[in-house]
C-alpha cells in the first residue's frame, strides 16, 4: 500500500459526497482518525452507540486481499484493512447502507430522523468497494472473487437465484398476473360511479381466477386473498379520488379486509370482493349525483364523520371559513333542506342502522347520537320516519 492518509481522506470524501454513505477510518488502535457523515447523522444519539461498536470490531482479524462486508442491525458495512509490510494501521469503514428489501422491514430514520441511510443493491456496495480497494492497493478485484470471500454475501446471492428460478417456473407453468388494462378500467368505472359498467369488466380484471398469480407458496386460498385484500386497498383509492368522504371509504376498507381474511373458501372471497366493488362504486356514484360547492362537500363531509358527536353551525362555518349566516343559506339553497333539518336527518338515518343491526338499547342509540334526551330523540325519529324507534326495530332488526 502506497497511499497516504490526505489521499485517503480524499477517497473517503469522494465516496461519502457521491453515494451519501459515511466513510470512517478507524486505526489499530480502534480510534476514529477521520469520519465522513452528515451533521445530522453524527447528532443523532444513536449515531455513538453505533460508532461505539464499530470502533471494537475485530477488524485485524480479517484479510487485506479483499474488501470485507458484515452486518449490524440490519445495516450493512464493509471495510477494508490497511497493512504496510504486514504492519497492521487500521480500516476504512463504509455504511450503514440497508438493502432494498429490507426498506419496509427497518425504519429508515432509525439513526437518520432527517436524512435517509442510503439504500443500495449489494452490487452497487460490491462496485464500491472494488474502487476503493482499488484505489488503496492499486489492485484490481472481480466480483466474484470478493463473494468467495464473503459469507454474508451468500445468502444475496442464492436470493438473486431464487428469484431467477421463480420467474423461469411462472413462464414455464403460464402463472400470470392481473390484466393491468382490465384493472384499470375498473379502477376507472369505480372512481367516476359507473355501476352500468362493472359487469363488463369484472371478469376480467382482479377477479379472474385464471390470472391470479402466486403470493403464498403453501396455500393458494391464502394467495386469492392476499390479492383481494390488494384490490381492496385499490378501489378504496379510487374511491377517494371520485369524491368519496374518505373516512367512509377507509372504514369500508377495514371492513372488507377483515371479512375477505374471515372467508374459507374461493367462491366466498370473490363473492366478497365482488360486493366491495359494487359498494364503492355505488357510493361514489351517490356522491356524484350530489354535486355540491366545495364548501358544502366540506360541510356534508364533516357531519358524517361526527355523527355521534355535537355538530353546530358555528363548528361547520370555521371549518368551511364562511359566515355562519352565508353557510347556512347557501346549505339551504344547495341541498334544498336546512342545515340543522340535514344532521337530524343523518342521525336518524345512522340511528336506524343501529336498530337494524345492534341490540343496543334505545336509551343508549339516543345518547350516543347525542340527542339531549330519549323524547326528544323519539321525537325527531318519528318526524322522518312516521314510526317510532321501537316501532322500527321491531320491524326490520335482524339481530
């Protein structure tokens, strides 16, 4: 080795500015000589834990004939020995890196709160690594030679096989995956309320039993939800995109998420899927056919998602930033009914819900919905309904 530590610095600075990964080099008495990282990554608390146990890491131990890479908490490093005549200097330290894969399984703000720890294939930490070792000894290594002499590279390897493996085995046995034209004139029909038109594309899109590709290797029935719990969260979108009040379309979706987990069978999971899409799509078309103003979309938003609480006109009126007397005017003249006629009626009608599938006393429907009191919770319920609540859950309840 013919390199002096300004020229390594150098090196090191390069390698941190160009690929933003911190370069240490920690000598043969594990002291930090010099450290290329961000400002944010250093004050980072975690950052001297980290620095810590790298510092003790037995680097002496290893060959100076080729880079050497090892992980720590899901981080990955390399590191390359310095040696002059068998005399032992230190290592130069690359990472923490994370590879791709492991981008959802680690949070990336974990030593970084505001600057991402780099995420690079092992192929591009290898390519690194050659140069810098080449730049060091002024010797030129190949990949594979680096691997040979690298077990925590093995299993990124035999992964990359695998994969290749996995995509001969589906072209072979002609397992495809959704139709991406069909999926998304679906997609399209839900968002813009297009009930006419589902039948036409059902068959073909994300329900077609003939395109589902393979999620769970153990358990195909597992594999079809997977997907359909996937297309679920798809229309949930296309929904909010079409206008659907977006507290009701994610409630939805938990709702059909865990349904479609509770399903035993094929037949049943389709058959869920199939009424989730009916029901987004009837939803946004609802909406549709109720054009409202901005601020009165904002206003009708608003009193569903706070049906159980207290809704007053002052609240809305700030949340729409007009004046109460404006917003109620223009409520009126938009929806054709008052404001305050409007909430009793959504109450009214989320109360009969409660009747209908609940057994919750009475009493406590009232209370919930925040009526002041049980007669004039009556009361309000028999003026859009002509019934009175007992009247109604005797009637159609199916609990």
């Amino acid at each position: 080795m013919k390199i002096s530590t300004i020229d390594l610095q150098y090196i090191s600075q390069l390698i941190y500015e160009t690929h933003h990964l911190p370069v240490s080099y920690i000598n043969a008495l594990g002291e930090v000589i010099f450290d290329y990282s961000s400002a944010d990554y250093q004050n980072n608390p975690s950052y001297h834990s980290l620095k810590e146990q790298l510092t003790a890491y037995p680097y002496h131990r290893a060959s100076n004939d080729y880079p050497i890479f090892f992980s720590h908490a899901e981080f990955n490093f390399f590191y390359i020995n310095l040696k002059i005549d068998e005399q032992y200097l230190g290592a130069i330290v690359v990472g923490p890196s994370l590879s791709p894969e492991m981008e959802d399984a680690v949070n990336p703000t974990t030593y970084h709160k505001h600057e991402m720890i780099p995420h690079l294939h092992y192929q591009q930490c290898l390519a690194i690594s050659l140069f810098v070792y080449f730049s060091i000894y002024q010797k030129k290594l190949t990949k594979m030679a680096v691997i040979q002499h690298n077990q925590a590279l093995k299993p990124l390897i035999r992964h990359e096989e695998n994969t290749a493996i996995e995509l001969s085995h589906a072209r072979r046995n002609a397992i495809v995956h959704t139709n991406l034209y069909y999926e998304k004139i679906l997609l399209d029909y839900v968002k813009n309320g297009r009930m006419e038109n589902l039948n036409e594309v059902l068959n073909y899109s994300i329900m077609e039993q003939a395109e589902l590709g393979v999620l769970s290797k153990r358990n195909n029935l597992r594999s079809v939800q997977y997907l359909m719990i996937t297309g679920v969260a798809l229309i949930c979108r296309a929904a909010i995109e079409g206008g659907l009040n977006e507290e009701t379309a994610f409630t939805l979706n938990d709702f059909y998420i865990q349904k479609l987990e509770d399903q035993n069978s094929l037949i049943d999971i389709l058959s869920l899927m199939e009424e989730a899409i009916y029901d987004f799509t009837r939803r946004v078309s609802k909406t549709n056919k109720q054009k409202y103003s901005a601020p009165i979309t904002t206003c009708i938003h608003t009193i569903e998602n706070q049906l159980y609480g207290e809704i007053t006109l002052d609240q809305l009126s700030a949340i729409c930033h007009l004046s109460p007397n404006y917003l109620s005017s223009l409520f009126k003249k938009e929806v054709g009914i008052s404001l305050s006629e409007y909430i009793q009626q959504q109450k009214i009608e989320e109360a009969k819900k409660l009747l209908t599938f609940t057994n919750y006393p009475i009493l406590d429907i009232g209370s919930l919905l925040n009526f002041t009191d049980q007669s004039y919770f009556i009361k309000v319920f028999k003026k859009f309904t002509d019934i009175t609540p007992k009247q109604y859950r005797n009637e159609y309840s199916r609990k």
